[in-house]
C-alpha cells in the first residue's frame, strides 16, 4: 500500500489542512513606499506562485475535487496578483529601474490575458488557454524576481528568491498533476511534474545548509520537509479508480498546506537583517 494512504499521516494532513493559508500569501501587501527590497522580492516570487496556483486552481474544478474551495481561492489569488502587481510597478518606477519597469509592464499586459481566462467560467477549452497563457505569465514575473534580487545584492536577497521559489514550485507540481488528470497527459507535462520535483527537491537542501538561517527558520524546514512527504506521496501515488479520489483530494490539500509553510518561511528570510 502507498504511504499516502498510511493513517498517521492521513491523520496529520487532515490536521494541517484545517488551519488557516498563511495571512501574509493572503493579505494585501503593504503600501509601496512601504515596500523594502527583501520584502519587494517577497511580493515579486509570490506572483510566480499564484500564476501556477490559479492554473492549478482551473485544472482542479474541471476535475471537480473541492471545487468550492477552489474557487474562492481563485477569486483571492486573482486579487492578490493584482494588488501585488500595482505595488511591484510603483516600486519599479520609483528606484527609476528602466528594465524592471519594462517587465512589470509586460507582465501586466500578459496578466491582462491570463485574468479574461482565469476569471471566467471553467471550460475544457479555457484550460487549453490556461496552459498557454500560465507559462508566459510565470516568465515574466520570474523576470521581475530575478531583477529584484539583483537589485539588492544581498546573499539574503538570493535567499528570499529562493525559499520564495519553492511556492511556485509546489504549485506547479499540483498544476502538472491536475493536467495530467484532467487528460493533458502529454510529454511535456509528465517531464514539468518530474524537473518541478527535481528542483524543489535540491532547493530545500540549499535552505537547510543556508549559514543565514535562524532556529525559527530551520524549524519551519523541517516542517516543510515533513509536508513534503505527504505532497511527494500524493502525487507519485497509484491507486485503483475508486481510490483515486482520495489521491485527487491529497494532493489539492496538500499543495495548499506546503505553499503555506514555504510562505511563512519566505516572510521569515524577508525579515531578517
């Protein structure tokens, strides 16, 4: 029997998925002028992780698995992009970055697109749109991070950019399984689920031997790694049909319930100094 079905750990996902997404994947960001460089590279690797949430979100209700959930999650995430997007632009224009100025422009015309799909009913067409569009988004706000990160210079600039790339990562794994589901078995998907894997895998090495981590960092790693092991279970797990369901509702939680421990520990490399 695959581990995913083992019932502690059933016993401690259902516990995790009770609580509450992180507030500050949730909340809207603080004024620009408010914004610091550590905190704007925050904001900047978050709009990654939503273009992969919102695909995930899509691909999730076409599959019809907590589909109430989902879409209130989307309607958040669709807020969140925006409000994020309009803090990231006024920040771009006020350290007078032509080139990150340039990038927030595109992805706003590229969020304009991805916005008309996401944000209209859910159709086996739009999906195809989804698929598209996500990759284009993704780039570009991966872009603007990178900038950002270059901008600040600082070894805990890289360390934001990267513990803050393991959201998107979860989320991109779940996107890659939910297509998969929803009959986008092709290649191309089957190869971004494994490389997604591969990199968040080698990535929480990178934080765990990061000489900046604190005892609060390290304990919110070790937490990640525990989540871990239940998303890695559920997405590698084979199952008969009427177990796959279960399989189906592992992973949407699950996804959910990393995204919020790779958040809190982002906000907690943000903040150091």
């Amino acid at each position: 029997m695959n581990s995913a079905f083992s019932p502690k750990r059933r016993h401690l996902l259902m516990f995790m998925s009770s609580l509450p997404l992180a507030a500050s994947a949730l909340a809207a960001s603080t004024k620009p002028a408010e914004i610091g460089m550590l905190e704007a590279i925050n904001l900047a690797g978050r709009q990654r992780m939503l273009s992969q949430r919102m695909a995930k979100l899509y691909a999730q209700q076409i599959r019809g698995i907590r589909e109430s959930d989902a879409r209130d999650l989307m309607a958040n995430s669709i807020n969140l992009f925006e409000t994020q997007l309009n803090s990231l632009r006024s920040l771009a224009s006020s350290k007078n970055a032509a080139d990150i100025v340039q990038t927030y422009d595109l992805l706003a015309a590229r969020w304009m697109d991805y916005k008309r799909v996401v944000g209209s009913p859910i159709t086996k067409d739009g999906l195809k749109s989804v698929a598209a569009l996500n990759e284009q988004v993704l780039a570009t706000a991966h872009e603007g991070t990178v900038q950002l990160e270059k901008l600040n210079g600082s070894s805990l600039g890289k360390l934001v950019n990267v513990a803050g790339r393991q959201r998107m990562l979860s989320q991109r794994m779940s996107k890659f399984y939910f297509f998969i589901a929803d009959g986008m078995d092709t290649p191309e998907a089957r190869k971004g689920l494994d490389t997604a894997r591969k990199e968040f895998i080698a990535a929480l090495q990178v934080l765990k031997a990061a000489p900046e981590n604190t005892k609060d960092t390290l304990s919110w790693i070790g937490l990640a790694e525990t989540q871990w092991m239940f998303f890695d279970d559920a997405l590698r797990g084979t199952s008969s049909k009427t177990q796959q369901e279960y399989l189906d509702n592992n992973v949407a939680v699950s996804s959910e319930n990393i995204l919020q421990v790779m958040d809190k520990l982002t906000g907690l490399y943000a903040t150091l100094s």
